[in-house]
C-alpha cells in the first residue's frame, strides 16, 4: 500500500474517531425534555437508543477503540517507512495531536453546542454502527454484567425534583428565567413535599370563640382583630366545630334580635393530620369550598389550623393586606450579629448563616424548637450555647418558649 493511500486512511480514521468522539457527547448530554418536547419524529428514535443507554456506549466505545488502535498502527507504519527508526517516536506525537484536537476536543466541542440537534441528525449513523458491531456489544454486554455480579455497587435513586431545580437555577444564572419566575417554579416543585406541619398555624396561635359566646363577646373580638374567619369550639379548643366568617355575624348583627343564636351561622370545617401533604389539603379545601381546616395530632387534640390563604403563599410568597402586622424576623447589630425572632423557621435561619443542617433530623421548625433541643430544657435569659460556628445568647425567654435570641457568626478560625 503506497504512502499516499495511507495518509488517506488516516485522516478518514481521525474523522471517523471525531464523529464516535461527538456522538458519545451528544448522546450523553442531550436532555430527555427537550427531545420530548420537539415537533420531530427522529427525536423518538434518538429517546428510543437512549433507553438502552448500556448497548448504545458500549457500540461508541467499541468503534471508537477500532479506529484509534487502527489509525496509531497504520500511522507507525506510514512514519516508520518515511523516517526509519525514529518514525515511532514521530508517529506517536503527530497522532496524538492530531486525535486530540480533531478526534476528540474539536468534536466534542461542537456536539455540546447543540446536543439534542446533533444526536438527531446523527441517529442513521448509531444505528448502523449498532448493527454492524452488534457482535462485539453483545460479548461486552457479557462482561459488564459479569462484572456488575461481582462488584456490587449501592444503587442512589436520583430525585427528579432535585434534577428539575438545578435545571431551574442554572436557567436563572443563565439569564433565561428572571429571579421571581425561578423562585415560583422551584416553590411548585417543592410543594408537595410540604406536610400540613410545615405551614400550620400552631393552637397557642390560634384565635378561637367559645359556642356559648355572647353576640357582643364576638362583636368586640372581630374589632378587636383582623380576621375575616373565627373558629368555633365546644367546651375545649379540642373540640372546634365550625367557623363563623365576619360578614355572615354581621349580617346577623343587623338583621337579627339581640338574642339571636350564633349556631346559624356556624359553617362547617374540614379535618385533617399534621402530616398530610398540604397539596392534598388544598384539594379539599377546594373541593369542600371551604378556607380553613383544623389539624388534629395524634391524640384526636387540635394540632392548629390551616388555611388557604397558608398553602398558597408556600407558592408565591407572603400575601399581606392592609390590616396585616409585618413580622421582621432578623434584626442586624452589626456584619456578624443578629437578633432572631424564634418564631422564624430554623432552616431558614440557618440557611441565611450558612450553616450546614440537615432538617429531616429533627422534628422541631421553629428557631424556640431548636433552642429548646439543643439545651435540653427551657432556657432563661442570658444562658448561652455554641451550635457549630454560631454563638446563641437567649435573649427573651417565658416558661413556655423562647421569643428571642442573639446570634454570633464566627469563622472557623475563632470556632477552633
């Protein structure tokens, strides 16, 4: 075989190792919802060689190991003839190179622009080579299960969510998706993971009326507060009832006796548990045409309640109104001291100090929880505690909670 002929083969291998090289890119890095979402009939066939992902590497690799080991020994024959005995030294840099930037990074490259659209336009070319190298992924198909048998790996389930939201940032610092639509997406994501427990108004917060009470007891109670909702119990808050909604006790007010029954106006509420998931509770709610449900613990007591207006804001944020108290939860002393509302969530909290804290660890949510927790009982002011590189102070303690506490940040440095 003349020399001319060999350099011809050469650069046919090389082209060849950059088209098995773009593939293998294009493949691995092609979104599965992109391809569902295209107006194309390859994009199934390119989902279909997906779905055999093993077969489909398995016939990358094989071809692409073919050309390279065929290209370096036609090469030290090509270069050996031309230089004698130096010609493997020689073969073996300018193959190299040549691989380097036109076998793999110069395909690789352009693959990873557009993988979707590259993997569709390649789909006749992996189905052929699978076919032709159907022998040879089969006896590999062997081997890795063989192998597979005799080291056995722990297999980790993926979370899609998880997947979905690191699509979502990467979306947001890309510039395709602004700061509120990126927050509003994770938050639907994320929201059925969300228990009744998460978002409830817990039973010290809940504002309730007894069955019994006078019309002017309520009347004052309404004014006296911005609810347009007021629970109704029976003997204990155990045992809520019902619920009376500000315009049907007004209507009453006016249109009735002094003396007249408030069990009239009693509408009824739904049930439910601390850990029902609150996307199910709002499907009662709506279902029902009701804004409130209670929550019951374990014991058949009243946990809190629930409403709406709670699910829909773990979707678009706080909604307040004209009659609603601005809680701030952190107050700023100084760069690495605050004061903290212990009503704050306490994975909030330590998210916005960076500490690393795994919350499925525990069954508090409050900040007051977590206190309580780490120092086994109730505390009082000024007792202290360290939790990693933050120093708590207890500011504001009763015999019941803690309602406020001083935080130092500290480097790592000052922590050891």
């Amino acid at each position: 075989m003349s020399n001319q002929s060999l350099s011809l083969i050469l650069i046919v291998l090389v082209l060849f190792s950059g088209l098995f090289s773009a593939i293998e890119t294009a493949y691995s890095s092609a979104s599965r919802i992109r391809l569902k979402a295209m107006d194309d009939p390859r994009a199934e066939g390119v989902l279909d060689v997906l779905e055999d992902f093993e077969r489909f590497i398995s016939t990358v690799l094989v071809g692409n190991n073919i050309v390279n080991i065929l290209s370096a020994t036609l090469a030290t024959i090509l270069f050996t003839r031309l230089y004698g005995d130096t010609g493997a030294i020689i073969s073996t840099a300018v193959m190299t190179i040549a691989v380097l930037l036109f076998g793999e990074i110069a395909p690789k490259t352009i693959a990873k622009q557009s993988p979707e659209k590259f993997a569709i336009s390649t789909l006749p070319v992996v189905r052929f080579f699978q076919f032709i190298l159907r022998p040879f992924t089969l006896v590999f198909g062997g081997w890795q299960w063989l192998v597979t048998k005799l080291v056995r790996v722990e297999d980790v389930d993926s979370d899609i969510s998880d997947e979905l939201i690191t699509m979502v940032d990467e979306a947001e610092k890309e510039g395709d998706l602004k700061a509120h639509e990126s927050d509003l997406i994770s938050a639907a994501i994320e929201f059925n993971d969300l228990d009744v427990k998460d978002v409830l108004t817990p039973r010290v917060n809940v504002l309730a009326v007894n069955i019994t009470s006078s019309i002017k007891q309520l009347e004052k109670t309404f004014r006296m507060n911005s609810f347009s909702r007021l629970p109704v119990y029976e003997n204990s808050i155990d045992n809520i009832v019902g619920v009376i909604h500000e315009k049907d006790f007004y209507n009453l007010l006016y249109t009735e006796k002094e003396r007249a029954y408030i069990r009239r106006i009693i509408k009824p509420v739904i049930y439910t548990n601390e850990n029902v998931k609150i996307s199910s509770v709002l499907k009662q709610l709506q279902k029902a045409k009701l804004h409130l449900a209670v929550v019951l613990d374990e014991y058949g007591g009243t946990a809190g309640i629930i409403t709406m207006e709670d699910i829909i804001e773990e979707l678009v944020g706080e909604i307040y109104d004209e009659h609603d108290t601005v809680t701030e939860f952190y107050e700023r002393i100084d760069d690495h001291t605050y004061l903290v509302n212990c009503s704050a969530e306490v994975d909030d909290m330590m998210e916005r100090f960076g500490v690393d804290y795994d919350e499925d660890e525990y069954d508090f949510i409050t900040v007051s929880g977590w206190v309580i927790h780490e120092m086994d009982r109730i505390p009082q002011n000024q007792d202290t505690f360290d939790y990693k590189n933050l120093h708590v102070t207890v500011t504001k303690a009763d015999k019941r909670k803690v309602n406020e506490i001083k935080v130092e940040i500290r480097d790592s440095e000052t922590e050891d």
